[in-house]
C-alpha cells in the first residue's frame, strides 16, 4: 500500500512537471496528455517553420550564377568585415579583390582567403582617411 502510495505520488509530481512544461492549466490527467500532445505538435510545426526558412534563406543569398561573386560588408566598431564568396575560382580573382578594396580607400588589416574549387574571401578593413600621411 505504501509504494503504491509513493508511486502515485511520483505520478502526480510528474504530471505536475508536464503541465507546468507545457503551459497547461487543466487539471485532470488526460487534459493535461492532451496538452500536452498539442504542446509537441505546436512545437513540431515550429521546428519545420524553422527549417523552410533558414533552406529558403541559405538558396536566397546563394548566387545562383557561381561565377558570380556574392559580396557582404558588416560595419564594425573601427572598420569592415567583407566576406567575397564565389562557387567558382577564377584565375586573378584574389589580385581583382585587392584593388578594388584599393580604388575604394580600404585598407586590409587581416585576410583569410581559400582559393582552391571556388573563392572565398574573408577581410577587416578599414577606411584610409589620408594616404600621404603613410
């Protein structure tokens, strides 16, 4: 009688962990299943929302010519980090890269280029105010 007591006990305590996971204010067992079953189903649709969204964001800023370079700037603190992606390497594109950070003033602080099936190009950079001043 006592560890059917204790039992029920840990039940009870558990079903109480369950309805307060799953934001459930019913108050019998079974309402408190099925709230949880929607709660997982909720949570499901959410997990595959997720999913769609991220895929259609990862296709989106692919080229979709991978000859054609997709370029990101991010404005930092003191300067830029550019990212320059290409799914195709092309022999000269790193010395192309370069200068035109040169033509636009940049001046590149640190790189990490891969340059082998196809380019990818990471840099901080920051704005050359004065060049004379070298």
């Amino acid at each position: 009688m006592v560890s059917w007591e204790r039992n029920r006990g840990s039940l009870q305590e558990k079903f109480q962990l369950l309805r307060s996971a799953t934001n459930s204010h019913a108050q019998n067992e079974t309402s408190i299943i099925m709230d949880a079953s929607k709660y997982i189903q909720n949570l499901k649709k959410k997990v595959e929302r997720f999913k769609e969204d991220t895929a259609a964001e990862q296709s989106s800023s692919e080229p979709t010519d991978p000859t054609t370079p997709m370029v990101k700037v991010e404005t930092l603190e003191k300067g830029f980090m550019i990212k320059v992606f290409s799914g195709e390497n092309q022999p000269g594109m790193l010395v192309s890269v370069l200068e035109a950070f040169e033509d636009m003033g940049l001046d590149v602080l640190e790189a990490r280029v891969s340059c082998t099936d196809s380019f990818s190009l990471h840099a901080m950079g920051v704005k050359v105010i004065n060049k004379s001043s070298y």
